[in-house]
C-alpha cells in the first residue's frame, strides 16, 4: 500500500469517527473535509507530496477530474479519489423533492467506472471510490460493474444489501462504501 493511499485511508476513519460533528448538505462539503484532513496528514508525513481537488488525472480528457488526487514531486499521482454523497431524506434542513441526489448509474456506477479508467491509462497508483449513503437510500442497489464489495468504514467488509442504520445523539450515522483499485 503506497503512502497516500494509507493517509487517505487514515482521514476515512478519522471522517467515520467524527461524522456527527459535522453537518454535510452537499459532496463538496465532505470532499472539503476529507481534503483538509488529509492536506495536513500529508504535510506532516509526505512533505514532497501536494493534495488537489478537481485534478485531471486523465491529462487528455478534462472531464475526468479527480475530486481528491495526491501528487508526488515528479507530478506522479500516488492516489486518486472519488466521492458520492447522498443525504439522509428524513432530515429536516432536506426537501423531499430534491431526493434523491445521486444518480445510481449516472453518479455511483460512472464514479467506480472513471477509476477503473484512471487504472487502467496507469494514470493513478491507487484509486479509491468513495460512496457516502447517509440514510441508507441504495440499500438494495446491487454493487456497480467490476465491484465486488466494499469496505465498510469500520473495517469490515460490507455489501450494497446490508440493512443497518444507525442514529448517534439524534444524527444519522452513515454508511460509508470504498472500493480500492491498487493498480502499483
């Protein structure tokens, strides 16, 4: 496991472990804090390494932009991330009729299939999708094309047919889907 891929991992679980702290109203706002997390994680273990948002891992194609990509000093990219969030719709600061926010085929499946891309071009060492279903609303999704389960945040694995919703303090807990591509 290269270096950035285990430091994003690391800000994964510090984001599980500190989830109901916050309050995410869009993919950015989780993207943001993942970013930060990891921006100091990187600065104090890697110091040749930069984090950037919305990089083109896929030079030739601008429309494959990374939301997370890390940089080593030779513009190498050690890790590139994807993410999807999707709001819990019991919420009271959500209305109904903007639910639900992401697409299965158009946002989760598409996702997975870009970073199977960035693999396959030797674009990225490691490529990590992440799928943040707050409320549990693709529970009975089957897992997107080439996935064969996912890694539950708390280090178990996990598939799209698990059940579980948890409330913490009154806030929805999510669940938190990664698939690893390790293309080194």
């Amino acid at each position: 496991m290269n270096s950035a891929l285990g430091l994003f991992e690391d800000s994964l679980d510090w984001l599980n472990q500190h989830y109901k702290e916050y309050r995410f109203f869009t993919e950015r706002d989780i993207v943001w804090t993942v970013q930060v997390h990891l921006m100091d994680a990187i600065a104090n273990s890697l110091p040749s390494h930069q984090v950037h948002c919305n990089y083109p891992v896929l030079a030739d194609q601008c429309k494959c932009l990374a939301d997370v990509a890390v940089l080593d000093n030779t513009d190498t990219v050690p890790l590139a991330a994807e993410f999807k969030y999707e709001p819990d719709q019991s919420r009271d600061d959500t209305l109904p009729s903007k639910s639900p926010v992401v697409l299965w085929k158009e946002g989760v499946c598409q996702d997975v299939a870009r970073g199977q891309r960035y693999g396959a071009n030797h674009a990225a060492e490691a490529v990590v999708s992440v799928f943040i279903d707050e409320g549990s609303c693709f529970r009975r999704k089957d897992p997107p094309r080439g996935v064969i389960g996912q890694i539950g945040m708390t280090g178990c694995l996990c598939s799209f047919h698990e059940h579980q919703r948890h409330r913490l303090h009154g806030t929805c807990h999510p669940r938190f889907y990664r698939t690893l591509y390790d293309f080194a």
